[in-house]
C-alpha cells in the first residue's frame, strides 16, 4: 500500500548545549530539531498495528511453511551424510551447567542492545533506563521473527515503544537510525574479519567470497538508500526500493529522522563497539553450547561459523533464517573439520536459546507494546 509522503519540517540545525542529567559525564546534549507535523500524521505511530495486522496474515505464514521445509532438508541431509541418533543423543546429555552460563552469555545481549539505545537516547537528552529498554529489545526481537519484514515491523515496535516511554518522536527516530546504522557497520566488521581468517587458513574459496561480496553490497545498500531518501524528501520513494523494503511509511520516518547522532564519532563507536559485542557474545553462546556436548572446537572455527550462518540468513532465500542460519552454521563446522552430529547439536541449542526461548516472554512483552493505550 502507497502512503503519502511524511512530512516533518526538519531544518536540519544543529545546537548543542551542556549535559546537566543523567548520560555521557563531559559529551554535550545533541539538540535535535523538532518534526513540526504531529506524530500521527506521519503515519509513525498510525501505521504500526495496521503494518502488524497486514504481515500476520499470508505472508509470515508463508515464510514459515518455507522456512520449516529448509530445517527440514537439513535434518535429512545429517540423517543422510552422518547419524541422526548420534545428534539426538548429545543433545539428550547436554550439561545443564553450561547451557545456564550459555543463558547468561544470551541475556547479556539484550543488556548491551539497550545500553546501545540509552547511549544514543542519552545524547538527545533523552535517556532512559536500562529496565525499560531490555524488555522492548525482546519485544522487537519476537516481532521481527514472528512478523519477518526484514527488521520493518520490530523497528516500527520498537519506536512505538520508545514514544511511550515519553520520548520524543524526533529523538526515537535518531536513537533507531543510529541503532541501524551502527548493527549494519558491526555486521560488516564482522563478516569481513571471518573472511580474513578463513583466508588466514586457507580455508576461504570462490563462494564464499562471492557471498561475502553480496552481502557486503546488502550491507551498505541499506543505511545508504535511508539516508539517500533524505536528499528527496519531498519525492515519491522509488517504487523497487519501497517494494525491497516492505514499507514506504517507515522509510519516509527514518529518513526524515534527524542524523545528528550519526556525526558524533565518539558516540558510533560506542554503539558499534557494543553492537560487536552482541556478535561476539552470541558467538561464544554456540561455543558453550559446544562445551554443554563435550565438544570443544577452536573458538576461531566457531566465531566463523556462526558469522557465516548469519551472513546466509540475511542473504539466503529462507525468511526468518529458519532452516538457512542452521545449514550455514552446521556446513561451516562440518567444512572446517567439526563432526556434524556435533555441529547440529550444538546449533539447535543456540538457537532454542536465541531464536525459540526469546519467543516466550516476546509474545507476552510485544502485545503488552501495542494492547497500552
């Protein structure tokens, strides 16, 4: 559905004043300009439930059915290639213990996903606890898996949050573009930095280097075409790229975002710093799954492997990286010498950690997001 374009005034000045709250101790305050159109004439807030409502339908459905049938392939083909009663045997004797810690090691990824919003909230005066920001990082990740729409429908949760926790429109959207660009450059880093081990020992082939080359252009095409979009507000959005991206509204709403936050050197490498964690903590969460089955490959093979499998998910034809994250993960293993009975073991439990568990509290914390009035 075409929307109208979103309007929002910005003039784009920039002031600054001092910090005299809670934030950066010694950065200064990033004046933002102010969307002089009411927030729901943007379509912002007004479009979120109807976007929600449109995608839980055929479509999320659809990428279900498909992504099943992916998983399902992949289970054929251990079944085929190595022993399937093995896999279910070590993940019937998985240690507790370590799948605790691997727990722990999850949950401090949300905690590093909201301190990246509180840093960036932080310097449009803003700020707000982290207690409030963790529980809207799980809601935006259960929408995103549950309505896929390529990060569309979690960021439009994720900014409908923030406005109600009495943030300013203006400031939600900055905080959300710098949030989005600063994953995007992590993302990269991280593809890129596998690539260069890989290539370090001599592991690395064509594919995966034309793989890599793709999702480098994915990569960089999107913080690229938002912010492109700014330089023709006032035009329709070109219809392929609304089409690629799901949603016209939300791309209007981020390029009329104020980018303010995306001229402060010191705070993107705040957040892209903590946006590398988030990667290098869920790396180390499929390592202790590893360790729960007795299993101990180098950390560099599994780092690797779990950036490859992402880096398939995001690119693959699978929504949701269902069925594709857990081929990349488990070819990749089983590439670099890893049993892959083991490697599917240990990549069901990240994803029973990352993927399935979040799910739980996600519905109840999503619908409590939009059922608030």
């Amino acid at each position: 559905m075409v929307r109208s374009p979103v309007r929002t005034g910005l003039d784009g000045h920039v002031g600054r004043q001092p910090r005299d709250n809670a934030g950066d101790i010694g950065e200064a305050v990033l004046v933002l300009p102010v969307m002089t159109t009411p927030l729901v004439e943007t379509g912002l807030v007004e479009i979120a439930p109807g976007l929600l409502g449109k995608l839980s339908r055929l479509r999320p459905l659809l990428s279900w059915v498909i992504g099943l049938l992916g998983f399902l392939a992949l289970i054929l083909a251990v079944w085929h290639f190595g022993s399937l009663e093995r896999t279910i045997e070590l993940l019937r004797t998985a240690r507790p213990a370590w799948m605790l810690l691997a727990l722990v090691v999850q949950a401090a990824t949300y905690v590093s996903a909201a301190i990246v919003w509180r840093q960036a909230l932080g310097r449009t005066g803003h700020p707000r606890p982290l207690r409030t920001l963790v529980p809207l990082g799980i809601a935006k990740l259960f929408t995103d898996q549950v309505l896929p729409s390529g990060g569309i429908s979690g960021t439009m949760l994720a900014v409908r949050g923030l406005i109600r926790r009495d943030v300013p429109p203006e400031a939600a959207m900055a905080a959300m573009l710098a949030g989005l660009v600063s994953y995007d450059v992590a993302y990269l880093l991280v593809v890129l930095a596998s690539a260069a081990i890989l290539r370090l020992h001599d592991r690395a082939n064509l594919p995966l280097l034309i793989g890599v080359a793709v999702f480098a252009v994915v990569t960089i095409a999107i913080p690229t075409a938002v912010l492109g979009l700014k330089r023709w507000s006032d035009r329709q959005p070109i219809p392929w790229l609304s089409k690629l991206f799901g949603v016209t509204a939300l791309l209007r709403a981020l390029a009329a975002a104020p980018t303010d936050l995306l001229k402060s050197p010191s705070l993107l490498a705040q957040i892209t710093g903590l946006q590398l964690a988030i990667f290098m903590l869920d790396a180390l969460t499929l390592w202790l799954s590893f360790k729960s089955i007795s299993a101990t490959p180098e950390m560099w093979m599994v780092f690797v492997a779990f950036a490859i499998a992402s880096m398939a998910a995001t690119i693959g034809p699978m929504p949701v990286g269902l069925g594709t994250f857990e081929a990349g993960s488990v070819g990749m293993l089983s590439f670099l010498g890893v049993p892959i009975e083991a490697a599917l073991a240990a990549t069901l439990l990240l994803r029973a950690l990352t993927f399935w568990l979040p799910m739980l509290p996600g519905i109840w914390l999503a619908r409590r997001e939009f059922g608030r009035s």
